[in-house]
C-alpha cells in the first residue's frame, strides 16, 4: 500500500465534473454483479491526468484496464464487501473525492486469505458481506484529493461499507485498475 496526498493538480476539474456526473449502475461484465452509481464518462483532460500521475508515482508506463468514479451511497453497497480486484487488472489506484471512510485491507479470521487465492474461493465467496468474518488489518482514511495505490490481489473494503450520504454527498471515489505496460 503506497499512499499520495494531493495528488492530482486539476483535482477541482475532477470535483467540479463529479457535481454534475450522471451515476448510473452497471454489471460488471468480468463477476455479472450489479454495481451502483458508476460513471465512465469521465473527460478526457481528467483521465489523462490521473494516467499520467499514475505512471508518475509508479515509475512506469500503465495499461488502463478501466477508471470510473463511483459514488457509494447510502443503501447501495458494493456486491462485495470484502474483495479483490485482480479481474480487473494487476494494480488499483484510488482517488478521494470526499473525506468520511476509507479503505480497509482485511484478512478472513478463519483462514488468513487476505488476498485472491482461488483454493479459498468457496469460502471466500460465503463469507465477502459477513463483516465479521474479516479482521482489519489495515486502513487508509479518507481525504479529498489523496491517492492510494494497492495490488488488486489484496482482499480490502469501502468503508462504512454500507455507504453514505446522496449524490455529491456521498462516499465518492475515482478508480484506475491497470496493469504494467511491457518494456519494449
């Protein structure tokens, strides 16, 4: 876990565009779960920002597989509290839009699994929305405009994990899932 305060300089475009954002929710092709108030539509001048300070912080080239925002509001979880993102790519960026939760890195209490071990799949998959079976182990708080960086085999949650607030009030984040670009 690496984490960058203050790190996008057009972080008030990126605020400004969330205010006026049309959230709307989306099955993820790769699980088939249903995941509430996401935006892909974010402008170009943003994503190439967050691509480039990225690739910045990194030390090397990226391959986006996907950035959206997401807007975790109150009533609508994630399908999955405690995850990984490893489908989705190798690595995972997250920007802070707003300054109220976090990310919790957890670990399962009965088996240890704190990251993507396909041989725990039936356990994990019993287990991801029953809070208590996950020990936090780790925890990045939320603040505007602070990037956390994370190996998305890493099993973690949104946290409070039921969300909060309405539209620009809630919970909001900006994700990149990406993988290293091959050296030429």
């Amino acid at each position: 876990m690496d984490v960058v305060d203050n790190f996008l300089d057009g972080f008030d475009a990126l605020k400004e565009y969330a205010t006026i954002a049309a959230f709307n929710s989306e099955v993820n092709e790769v699980d088939g779960a249903v995941y509430p108030a996401i935006n892909f539509e974010i402008p170009d001048h943003i994503k190439d920002e967050f691509i480039t300070s990225i690739e910045d912080k990194r030390g090397f080239k990226i391959d986006p597989r996907l950035i959206f925002l997401r807007a975790n509001q109150i009533g609508s979880p994630e399908p999955y509290q405690a995850h990984n993102d490893l489908n989705m790519g190798k690595y995972t960026c997250i920007v802070y839009l707003t300054d109220d939760g976090g990310t919790a890195f957890v670990k399962h209490r009965e088996t240890g699994m704190d990251r993507n071990d396909p041989e725990l799949a039936d356990v994990w998959h019993r287990d991801c929305n029953n809070h208590d079976a996950w020990e936090v182990t780790d925890f990045c708080e939320m603040k505007p405009n602070k990037a956390l960086f994370f190996d998305a085999e890493l099993m973690h949650r949104g946290e409070p994990v039921s969300g909060y607030g309405q539209g620009t009030d809630a919970r909001m984040i900006m994700v990149c899932f990406y993988d290293r670009m091959p050296e030429c």
